[in-house]
C-alpha cells in the first residue's frame, strides 16, 4: 500500500486542505461525525478492500496507527506489488 | 415505540465537491434507485442521507457499509421525491432482521429539508402505534424543547 497516497487521499475524505495531514496526525475518530466516518470507511474499502468499524478506528491513535493496522489485515499476497 | 432516531445535515455537504459527493461514499451509501430519484437536487440527498441515519439511530445500530459492524447503508432504502413530496422506506437484509428481532412491526418517518438543512425523525413501533398520536407526541416533545428555559443553552464558537 502507497501510504504517501493513503495520506492524500484522507486529507480530501476528510476535507483538510492538501498536506495538512501526516502518519503522526492523531486521529480523533470519535471527533468524525457519520458522514465523515463512512467516508475514512468507504475510503478503507475502495483502496485496500478491507472493512474496518468505528471501533477499529477509535483503538488508532494517529493516522500512522491507521495505516499500520491497514497493512496487518491485508493478506501477505496483497501487500505485494 | 421500539426506536427512535433523529438525523441532521446541512444541505451544501452534498453538493459541489462536498464530502457527501465523493464517489467513494456515494457509491457504497446509496443505491442506484436511490440516486436517480434525486434528479441531481443535493436537498434530496441530503434528506436521503438523513433518513438513513435516523432510521439506523432507531434500530439501535448506525450505519455501516456492506460489511462490518452497523446495518449496511444500502439496507434501508430511502426514495425522496421531493416534487410529489413523498418520501417511501423499504428495510431490506440486516436492518429487515434487526427491525423484526427489535419488534418493531411498523414505523414512520418526518422528514423536512429547503436548500440549506434536511433533518428527519424516524419512529419505529410495534404495530400499535397510530401516525396520529405519533405526530402528536413528536410536535409536543418539540414544542417543550423549544420552550422550556432549562433545554437551551448558547456558546460562542471556539468556547471551551
């Protein structure tokens, strides 16, 4: 997974202007309101496939936690290529 | 009553380039009934969207997407025809299962929007719930929180 491009891509999901956001951005899941908490999900989906819950979320302390627990549930044959 | 959920938005989040446009989210919240009957109005998404959600509040489990905790957003069907108006709600898979398991045998939805905020109040019932009283109780409710003193409070923005 490009986690450079993950980055960008939540910053539009989440509405932040362009480079606003890091790995070590906290992520205040709990502060996401429902629209912008199935957007991250619906973002999870389409670029890994994976369905994460809000709950999943909330035990992420920053985007890098995030991205971290991303790259563990994928399948050894999807973190290649 | 069995459930009760109330939902809020402002309209502007689905329109443009907003978070409620992007193709992402729209694809995986909304069938594809669902968002030809907006004919491109974002106030028909939006109240659409809210539904949905109070509905989800009233079954007790919040949306989710097709998996994954969270009755799958594409299970409760809204159609808004905001020209008749009408809006039609259909419970399909899990939310159908969860209304039944939560003995909910029936349910109402009141729904307003104009171009600047949609909300809905959805209420779910056992079957002995009349839409008469259901209105009556839901105007006094909302009456009392408008008027009585102790309900309100105001903040300047930032204040913490």
């Amino acid at each position: 997974m490009d986690r450079s491009a993950f980055v960008t891509k939540l910053c539009v999901a989440l509405e932040r202007p362009p480079g606003s956001l890091t790995e070590r951005t906290p992520l205040h899941s709990e502060s996401l309101d429902s629209i912008e908490l199935l957007n991250v999900i619906a973002l999870i989906d389409e670029e890994t496939g994976l369905t994460v819950s809000g709950d999943d979320l909330k035990r992420c302390r920053s985007i890098g936690e995030l991205l971290n627990f991303l790259e563990e549930q994928q399948t050894p044959r999807e973190q290649t290529g | 009553m069995t459930g009760l959920g109330i939902d809020l938005e402002r309209v502007a989040r689905f329109s443009g380039d907003a978070l409620g446009c992007s193709p992402a989210f729209l694809s995986r919240v909304f069938g594809e009934r669902e968002r030809s009957a907006w004919h491109g109005d974002p106030a028909a998404a939006a109240l659409c969207f809210t539904a949905k959600e109070a509905i989800a509040k009233a079954l007790g489990t919040g949306l989710g997407l097709k998996r994954g905790p969270g009755v799958p957003c594409q299970d409760i069907e809204v159609l808004v025809d905001l020209a008749a108006p009408s809006i039609t709600v259909d419970l399909h898979g899990a939310a159908a299962v969860r209304a039944a398991s939560a003995g909910a045998r029936g349910g109402l939805t009141r729904c307003w929007c104009d171009a600047t905020i949609a909300y809905t109040v959805a209420v779910l019932h056992n079957g002995a719930l009349d839409e008469r009283s259901a209105d009556a109780r839901l105007a006094g409710a909302l009456r009392d929180l408008c008027s009585r003193p102790g309900n309100r409070s105001s903040f300047e923005r930032g204040a913490t």
